[in-house]
C-alpha cells in the first residue's frame, strides 16, 4: 500500500525538482567527470559548493598546495583512495575477500588526466595572509 505524498513531501519534492536542468553546456570540459568521481567527498566546484564531506579538502583548498599536480596524478595511491579506487592498468584489482568497503571509484589513465585538466582551470582558494609575530 502506498500512502499520499502530502504537502510537505510535495514541497519538497517540488523544491528537489529543476526546471532548469543542466546540460552538457553547463559543464567546463573534464567537470562533470570530476564532479561524478570526486564530488562525493570533494568540493570540486560551485555545482557541488553544498557537498562533499566536511573534513576533505576542496579543489580550490588542493590548489594552494605546491606539488597539487603531481598529487593529484597520484591520488589513487595517496590515503585514503587506495581503499576505494582503481585505475584501470595501473592498480591490482580488489581481491574478492576484501572489497572495498565504500562504493569504488574505476578510472582509466585517459580519464584522470581530464581529472587533472579541469583541477588545471579551478581557481586557487585565498587562504589568507601567512601568520605572523608582532
């Protein structure tokens, strides 16, 4: 048995629903592949700025960092991605007695340099001045 939605889940559902659905326009090249692998724990841009998780650094915050490219060449070997992520030819599969506890991210070479393309065109975060004594 069903029951009625009401006017509440109406509402709501009313609000989840976009009118303005976005296309493939809507993305810069490499996002939406980005946003799809990456979003779910990073900020990756302002199509996401409400997501990811609280404790992981967003593309902007990654930018900052010195070395982020040849980090984010390596994430799949850097923690805690080799937990969840394969690249196809380059990572052993998860052996069948240990999964992946979470749902895994599958890339291949070809896309993780998109990846890396589009983390290219995000603008460095502002972090602010570097503290100092007085």
């Amino acid at each position: 048995m069903t029951r009625p939605i009401g006017r509440s889940g109406l509402l709501a559902a009313l609000l989840l629903f976009d009118p303005t659905a976005a296309t493939a326009q809507d993305y810069a090249p490499g996002e939406k592949l980005t946003l799809f692998n990456c979003g779910r724990c990073h900020v990756v841009s302002a199509k996401n700025r409400m997501g990811g998780i609280g404790s992981t650094p967003s593309f902007a915050v990654l930018r900052t960092i010195e070395d982020w490219e040849d980090r984010m060449k390596a994430f799949w070997s850097l923690r805690p991605h080799p937990g969840f992520t394969q690249i196809e030819g380059v990572t052993e599969p998860f052996p069948a007695d240990r999964p992946s506890a979470v749902h895994p991210i599958s890339l291949t070479l070809d896309e993780l340099a998109e990846i890396v393309k589009y983390a290219r065109t995000v603008k460095p975060a502002n972090l602010g001045s570097d503290l100092g004594m007085n």
